[in-house]
C-alpha cells in the first residue's frame, strides 16, 4: 500500500466515525487537519489507528459493529414517525419484537421485510430483518426488546416531540428578561456572594417593577466541595448538582433551631462576610464558602424534625445512586488532594475497590452532602416559585455550560461515557484568535449512546427541576464539538460529530415534559443548516446585536429571527458602555492575545461600530453627538424592532456597569468572573437599589418593557 493510500484509508476511518478532516479558518481558507491529530482522535474515541494494519482492521470493524447486536444500542424516534427496526439474528432462527412503554403496555412489531445481505461474526451466518415501529408511540422514554433462539436483548426507546411546545405562560407575546451572573449580585443580606436568596429578589424585583417575563443567570452547578474553588461557573465538577456556595444560610430550617451559642457563631461569620457586600473591586468565593460550609455543618448536624427527616429522606431516594456517588466523591476530595495517588488507581470511579473501601467510613460526609444538595434544591424550588409568583412568564432561566471539570464529580462518575485524551475548545476566529481549550472532557458519542443517553438525560432533568428554561451554551456542540488532544494547541483539533437528532429531540423532551423554552447560544462557526434545524425543533436560538452581520453591514432588525433571544451583549464581551469604548481590544492587547497589530484592531472595531450606530441613526434612534448611556438605550431601542420573541437586557448594562466579567482565552490572566457588579461610578450596586434605580428604568422604557 502506498503512503497515499495509507493517508486515504485513515481519511476515510475518521470519517466514518464522524471526525472531520479539515474545517474553515478564520478567514476563508480550508485547513487540513493533521494525521497526528486523526490519530489522537480516533484514539481517544476507541479506534486503533496507529499503523496501516489497525486502520484497515477498524475500518472493517466499523462495517461489522452493528452485525454483532441484535438490537441498536439506542433508538430515538420523533413522535408520529414510523421508522423500521433492524434486528441482527442467525440465519434461518425466528425472532420476536415488542416494546414496552413507560405505561407498562406492550406493542409488538411486525416483520416488514428480511434483508437479502448477510454478515459472517464469529463462524454464524448473520441475517438483518427490518420490524416497523409505529408512528403511535406517545412522547416518552420506552424499551425495545428483542428474542431469537436462547438470546434475549433490551434497548432504550426514546419518542421525543417533532417541535417543542413554546410555554402557555408566553402566550404568543414578546417576553423580556434580564441577564445576570448571581454571584456578583448581592445584596445587604448576602455574605459577599449572590446567592439563591438573592435571586429570589432579583425576579420579584424586575417583575413587580420593570416587567420582566424572566431571570437568565449564570451556571450555578457544583464547584469543589471545599476551598480553594474553580471561579468559572462554565467550569464546574458537575453539572448535575449545585453549588452550595449560593445557599442563603438563614433560609436554611434548622438555622431558626440552633442553640444560643452555634446561633451566636453563624451571626458572627455573617457579619465578617457582609463587609465584602461593599468591595467594589474582587469577589473573593474561597472565604465565602469556607464561613458558609462552618455555618451549614453546625445545622447539619441539628436533630431534624419528622417531617424534614422525611422530606430528606425522599429527596435522596429520588435522586439515586448518582447523588450518592456525587456526595462520595465530595468526601473524598475532602480527604485527598486533586493529585493524590489514589485518585489514579485503575480502575477508578465510584464503582472501584478504591471508593467502596472508604463509602462506609465516609457515611457522615456523604450525608452532609446529600444534605447540601437538598438545601440547594429548596432554595432554588423557592426562587422558581417566587418568580412566577409575582407574575413572570417563565421565571429562572438556567444555563448549562459545555462541559466539566476534567477532576471534578461528572469525570469521576461518568466516566465510561466521557472521552479521555481530548479535551473541548474552539478553534481560532475573530475574537480568540489562537482557539480556546477550556478544559472539558466531551461526551463520547457512542458510549453514550449505547447507554441510552441515560447521563445526558439526567442532567437535563436535573437543570430543568426548577426552571423556567434553559440556555444551553455552546448548542452546536450537540451537533459536533471541537475536540482538542491532550498537550496540543487549540488549532490543533478537529470536529467531531454527534447524533444531533438524538441530542436535540433529547433536550427537546425533557424541556416539554418540565414546561420549560430551550434557547440555544448559536454562535460562531456552524453549518448553515443548523439554525433552521433548531427553529424546526422548537429550539430559540441566541443574536447578539454586534454579531448580526451580512456582507453589506449590520443586518436590518426586521431580519432578525422570530424564535430568537436578542440582545445587546454577552458575558463574554464587556458590558456596552465599555465595549463602545473598545475595552475589549484594549483588554486583549494588554493580555497578549491579538494576532494582529492593535492598531489594525481598533480600526476594525470602530468602523464595525460606525455601521451599528450609522444604523440606529437612519431608524430614528440616536441622535448626533449623545452621551454613552444616551446610544445604550438606543441600541437596546433597536434589538425591540426585531420580531425576536424574547429581549434580553444585561443587568450589567442596566445598572452602568463598564468592566468586562469574562475574557475568553485567559485563566487567572483577568479576574474572570470575579467582578462585582458596580455602577458608572464604580461603587457596588446592591439589589436593595434597583426598585429605584433611574438608569434602569430607562433603558427598561427603551424597549418598551415596563408592563
């Protein structure tokens, strides 16, 4: 075999199994992606790859694999589409099929047809036949079974909505929203960081007096169970669990039930961490959660009533097994530090002889826990029903970040349905130009699959519990997803696929079985389909003003999407009033990031901004010569002529914020995601001031939200 051949064989495996081989740069031009990248790649995805013989014995795998199961590992069908069944049995034996729904009730299948193709696997003659399923089969998780001769297999049957319903509380109207990261929301009561009471507040508060339909907050899932913590809620150890740093500790039931002197202590610690409330500079989360953590033991350890045993008790039942290994790896980070040994015994998990050996011993912590996390769920329970109890639509709006923390719980337990050796980023493009690696292990698409989606599924359950709607960040990653080999650059990645009618009818039904909208971040680079997909799946998708270009310009509102969350910025840009300033260009030059000279850069963020506000001009909306909160509220204006069903506003922007609270491609670089929110004037702006803040309320008016 020649070189080229061998180079066409390991071309032709990557594709098959859904790895790209070359993808667009960021300006224009068609890049080859590496063989050592393929090799790392496929590696990473279970195929042996490395020399001639092994690309052509997987490649012949490949055509064998679905020969050996009787049954698909996973079948996801929408609702009312018939679809036919492959079933792999031996020649010449019978074979049965039935489906049991989540009912109970039972259909069986009907042999359709019996393909004339047959498969040699292990000495057996394989034959494929083809049942159909029916196009009956109501929304829901089912089963699919199958018998033939002494064999006997079952698999997951998912029937997920053609289009997700949009929620009745919308009622067909336009909704607006606000867009915050708690944590840099406090108020008088907050113990340095916003926290779940505090958002409770937040959407009583933009209701009762602006109108808001809901609250879209940061990710609040779970970060390492004690100090020093991860700062970037896009990072988390979970994203199944949350962060008990957000837990307001005096709405916590057994804090009313301590004795004199624990009461005296929580007090105590209270009052050291209220001082941080006016800093006007750096949220600092470690001695946050350490004097949270001291406080919540106390109470923890508090007889509890009847009833809150009960109650308790229920909460771990429905959670399961995946809350108890949460609460076991939590204890054993506790016990032993991230590079520890033991953490890198094979093999390792929760099911290993390593965690079975310290799950008893560790039974208190692992109850403490579990404890915190139903603690989370109350106050979050409370803060959904707050919402939509002064009136909003929707209420809380939850985040899902991409991916988690490679050491974190999700790596940990999940494990066999995570790929290791790769990790997720993006590759380069006009605001990162040297691609991001941030550091996540991605979903291994077909052991996931041949789990039935179960963790995936899971997750969405658990963000959906008490939420109004998710926006699921990075949505095109259920499409395909930047996989980045361990010890490489970010520009040396590639695509990797993912069975997207799965993924998104997945996150479809969940969505409507919870009552909940799905907005989809859908920047950056895609396939131009993709957005069309998504407005036929019922899923919105996400514009932000500066992005909306065509190659004339800035793109006219009345061409923006109907099924849409528009806005004027994003946490990963600096609030308007410093973006209009170019701190982003500033910023990226101070940091070295910019691959061109910072000139050139400038140049091409002013004139970008020239055609925005030249724009804004011709619609009647800004005047010549206005001050920068002046063409704020005039670019707010414009998102509000868009036919966009939901309007989303910064709180940032509402309260004169300048500073920016991400820059994407630094760590501890910039203070990411530990700036507290402030005024033009810099000083902290509370919760306790928004009711009456007269920045606010104008740029509310400017979109005509104001009920």
């Amino acid at each position: 075999m020649t070189s080229t051949e061998s180079e066409a064989d390991l071309l032709d495996l990557a594709r098959d199994h859904g790895v790209d081989t070359w993808y667009w740069g960021e300006g224009g031009e068609r890049i080859p992606v590496s063989a050592r990248t393929l090799r790392a790649v496929l590696r990473a995805l279970g195929v042996a790859a490395e020399t001639v013989d092994e690309v052509r014995a997987s490649r012949r795998e490949r055509v064998l694999a679905p020969w050996r199961l009787m049954l698909p590992p996973v079948v996801v069908l929408r609702e009312g589409a018939e679809q036919g069944l492959q079933v792999h049995a031996r020649q010449g034996t019978s074979a049965s099929v039935w489906i049991i729904a989540e009912d109970g009730s039972r259909t069986d299948l009907e042999q359709n047809d019996e393909w004339w193709d047959t498969e040699q696997i292990d000495g057996e003659t394989i034959s494929r036949r083809i049942f159909g399923i029916p196009g009956s089969l109501p929304l829901g998780w089912h089963s699919v079974h199958a018998r033939s001769g002494d064999r006997a297999v079952a698999a997951s049957l998912v029937i997920t909505p053609q289009r997700l319903e949009t929620p009745g509380a919308l009622d067909g109207r336009r909704a607006w929203g606000l867009m915050a990261q708690l944590y840099s929301v406090r108020s008088s009561r907050s113990w340095g960081i916003g926290d779940f009471a505090d958002l409770a507040d937040l959407a009583t508060i933009s209701v009762a007096h602006y109108g808001a339909d809901f609250v879209l907050v940061n990710p609040l899932h779970a970060a390492e169970p004690a100090p020093p913590v991860e700062p970037s809620p896009y990072l988390p150890t979970s994203r199944r669990f949350f962060h008990p740093l957000y837990i307001r500790v005096e709405n916590v039931p057994e804090h009313d039930l301590l004795a004199p002197g624990q009461l005296a202590i929580v007090q105590r610690l209270a009052a050291e961490q209220h001082v941080a409330n006016t800093d006007p500079d750096r949220l600092d989360r470690d001695p946050v959660y350490a004097a949270k953590l001291s406080a919540l033991e106390l109470m923890h350890a508090v007889p509890p009533s009847a009833a809150r045993a009960s109650e308790f008790a229920h909460f771990r039942a429905e959670r399961g097994q995946s809350l108890e290994d949460f609460a076991l790896w939590c204890a054993l980070s506790e016990m032993f530090a991230p590079d520890a040994p033991e953490w890198r015994v094979e093999p390792t998990g929760p099911d290993s002889d390593f965690a079975r050996s310290h799950r008893d011993a560790l039974a208190a912590r692992i109850d403490f826990h579990c404890w915190l996390q139903w603690v989370c769920d109350e106050q979050l329970a409370h803060a959904q029903r707050a919402a939509v109890a002064a009136g909003m639509g929707l209420g809380i709006v939850h985040d899902l970040p991409v991916g988690v923390h490679s050491g974190g719980a999700d790596a940990w337990t999940l494990r066999d349905v995570l790929a290791a050796g790769v990790t997720v980023g993006a590759p380069p493009d006009v605001f990162t130009q040297q691609g991001q690696n941030w550091s996540q292990p991605p979903w291994h698409p077909q052991r996931l699959a041949a789990t039935g989606y179960a963790a995936y599924r899971d997750m969405l359950r658990s963000v959906l519990r008490h939420a109004g709607g998710i926006r699921v960040d990075h949505v095109l990653g259920l499409f395909r997803l930047w996989w980045v080999p361990v010890g490489a650059s970010p520009r040396e990645g590639t695509y990797v696929h993912y069975d997207h009618e799965a993924m998104i009818g997945i996150l479809a039904l969940e969505a409507q079985r919870a009552g909940a909208v799905v907005i989809g971040e859908d920047l950056g680079v895609f396939e131009p389909w993709v957005r069309g997909y998504l407005t036929e799946r019922g899923i919105y998708g996400t514009s932000i003003l500066w992005f909306e270009r065509t190659a004339d310009g800035p793109l006219a509102p009345e061409l923006y999407r109907e099924r849409c969350l528009t806005s004027v910025n994003t946490h990963d840009l600096p609030p308007t009033a410093g973006y209009l300033a170019g701190d982003h260009v500033t910023l990226r030059e101070s940091l070295g990031l910019l691959t061109h000279p910072v000139e050139e850069e400038r140049a091409i963020a002013a004139a970008e901004q020239s055609t925005v506000l030249y724009l804004l001009r011709q619609r009647g909306l800004l005047a010549e010569d206005v001050d920068v909160q002046s063409t704020v509220e005039a670019l707010y204006a414009f998102t509000a002529l868009t036919p966009s069903a939901l309007l989303g506003v910064a709180l940032a922007d509402a309260v004169g914020e300048r500073r920016t609270q991400n820059q994407p491609g630094t760590v501890d670089e910039y203070p990411n995601w530990r700036v507290p929110l402030a005024g033009p004037d810099g000083q902290p702006v509370s919760i306790d001031d928004l009711a009456t803040n007269p920045r606010f309320a104008a740029l509310v008016r400017a979109i005509g939200g104001i009920r």
